[in-house]
C-alpha cells in the first residue's frame, strides 16, 4: 500500500551531502571537486578561474542556498526549514560548504588564512621546551643510581660482617632482603614517575595542537584589479555576495557573515565606495541581539535589531515563523 505522504524534497541537503555536484556545469564542477579534494586548496589557472566563474550563472545558488527563489537560475531551489536544520548538524555538510566559501572568496580576490598567533607561539615553545625536559628526567636518574650505589656498598660490608660474626648471618640477610625490596620499590616509583610525566607531555601536546588548529582566520585582499572588477564594475557580483552572506548566517557561518561583511565596508571605504556598503551590505552586520553588555554600552549610532532585517535572510512566508536563532 502506497503512502499518502507527500515525499520532502531536500535537493540543496542533497547537493551537499552527496558531494556528486553534479547540478553544476562541468567547468565548475572540477572547480568545486578540486578545492574539496585539497587540504590547502589552490588555483593554478586565475585567469581561466575568474572567467568561469564570472559568466557562469548557474553555480551560486547551489553553493550557497538561502531561503529565496533565484530569479536568474530556475533550475536551483530555495532552502526550507528542514533541510536547513538537517545541514547544520551535519558537520560533513559544514566542512563542504565551508570549502566552497574559501573557493568563491578567492574570486572576489580575497584570501583567507590563520592570524599568527604570537602569544601561542610564545605559550607553545617553552611548554614544547619543558616537555623535552621532562622526558629526560636526569635528576631522577641520577638519585636512582647513588641510592644503588650506597646500597651496593652496604651489602657489601653486611656480606664481611657475617664471616665474621656468626650470630649476625640471619639478622644481616634479613637487612639485605629490605634492601633490596626497597630499590625495587624506588625503581617502581620512578617507572611511575616517568609515565606520569609522559602523560602530562601527551596532553600538553595535544593542547598545544588544539591551538594551532584553532587559529582565528583573518581576510586578506590578494587581489585589488579582481576586487574592484567584481564589485564596481561587474555589479550583479553584489547580489552574489548578498547571497553569499546570507546564506553563511543561516548555514551555521555567522561569524564568517559578519567578518566579510566588516572587511567589505573597510575595502569599499578605501575605495571611496562606502554607500555601495551601505546599500548592498549594511543590513547584514550585528544587531543589538549579537553585541556583548561591554560592547553595547560602547556601541555608537541607531539601534539594530533583528527583526528590522529578517528579509534579508527568509522570505515573506518564513517572517513570523522565525527569530534570531535562523542565525546562530
């Protein structure tokens, strides 16, 4: 007996979580597969990348689906709720989609990569330098053997006293057996003395390599011709980059949102070209919602609340049904 229960579409979840890209033309589609496939992803052709990415219309709303119908690629599809839901637990998903941002920042010629972290560097040589240290022990070492050695000359004068002094033989191999468990005990105490030490060098490393792993990433313009020519020259790259942050808001990047949204108003500033930022890009920065105590006391200019912005990331039939959390 068939079901009478309409079969949920997830075609966005399923762009991403079978990987095959297949909805996208094939220039893009090796793109796409050689950056997910790389640890540092690079591009060798610039030249041949910018242009297939700059006349293809078809790939930008399967990279970054947000919750709005295109009106230039009728063969993509909005995001709904569920499938939204199901692709930030995925972190398979978020790895993908995180891939797919470094590729389409560096069209905009923009680079992103690890802040050098001076005050690791500085926490991670004298930690590294004591872990050597604590796995040479020398001191340790050295009071083992001069307790071996004084019990070595101790058995030794027990061993003249018993030819000589009859009534001491029992007494006398009674004091060498204490002895001699009493070196073995030492031994055992430094054997677990030293695996402790190991133990606490193991976590140290892996401290030490959670936080260069965690380094904060920070945008970098690479390429100032590419930037402009995107942004004030070919300009429905502006409603690709709308796009672009909206989705990452709503794809478990709020971060990544607001940090492209901030480096875009200091580039087009620089550029003279603040309103572009204004117009195209302001709505997208931190609300009221997203500041710290300290930060809100400090905060300068009108408020900016959520609410005031929700189109910018669902359409008019998703405003009642959603608050702030749709970005965090």
């Amino acid at each position: 007996m068939q079901s009478n229960t309409p079969e949920i579409l997830m075609r966005n979840f399923d762009f991403y979580n079978n990987a095959t890209w297949q909805q996208v033309k094939p220039k893009i589609k090796a793109i796409i597969e050689q950056f997910q496939q790389q640890s540092k992803p690079q591009i060798e052709d610039l030249k041949s990348f910018y242009q297939d990415l700059e006349y293809d219309h078809s790939f930008i709303q399967w990279m970054f689906p947000n919750f709005y119908a295109s009106k230039f690629n009728p063969n993509s599809y909005k995001l709904t709720l569920e499938e939204r839901n199901r692709m930030i637990k995925s972190e398979t998903i978020l790895k993908r989609f995180h891939k797919n941002y470094i590729l389409i920042l560096r069209f905009f010629g923009i680079l992103s990569k690890s802040k050098q972290d001076n005050e690791s560097n500085q926490y991670s040589q004298p930690q590294t330098q004591a872990i050597q240290k604590q796995q040479n022990p020398k001191d340790l070492t050295i009071s083992v053997k001069e307790s071996q050695n004084s019990n070595q000359k101790q058995s030794e004068n027990s061993m003249i006293k018993q030819t000589k002094i009859d009534q001491f033989i029992k007494s006398n191999q009674q004091i060498t057996k204490d002895e001699q468990q009493q070196q073995s005990s030492e031994q055992q105490k430094t054997v677990c003395i030293q695996n402790d030490i190991q133990t606490q060098n193991n976590n140290l490393l892996q401290k030490i390599e959670q936080i260069q792993n965690t380094q904060q990433q920070e945008l970098a313009l690479v390429d100032k011709n590419q930037f402009e020519l995107c942004c004030l020259r070919n300009t429905h790259n502006l409603l690709r980059l709308k796009r672009i942050l909206s989705s990452l808001s709503v794809l478990k990047h709020r971060k990544e949102a607001i940090q492209l949204c901030q480096f875009l108003k200091k580039e087009l500033t620089n550029l003279g070209r603040e309103k572009v930022y204004q117009e195209y890009f302001s709505g997208f920065d931190r609300y009221n919602e997203e500041l710290t105590t300290k930060e809100f006391k400090k905060k300068k200019g009108e408020d900016r609340f959520f609410n005031a912005y929700k189109l910018l990331y669902v359409d008019e039939d998703l405003v009642e049904k959603v608050d702030i959390s749709i970005i965090q």
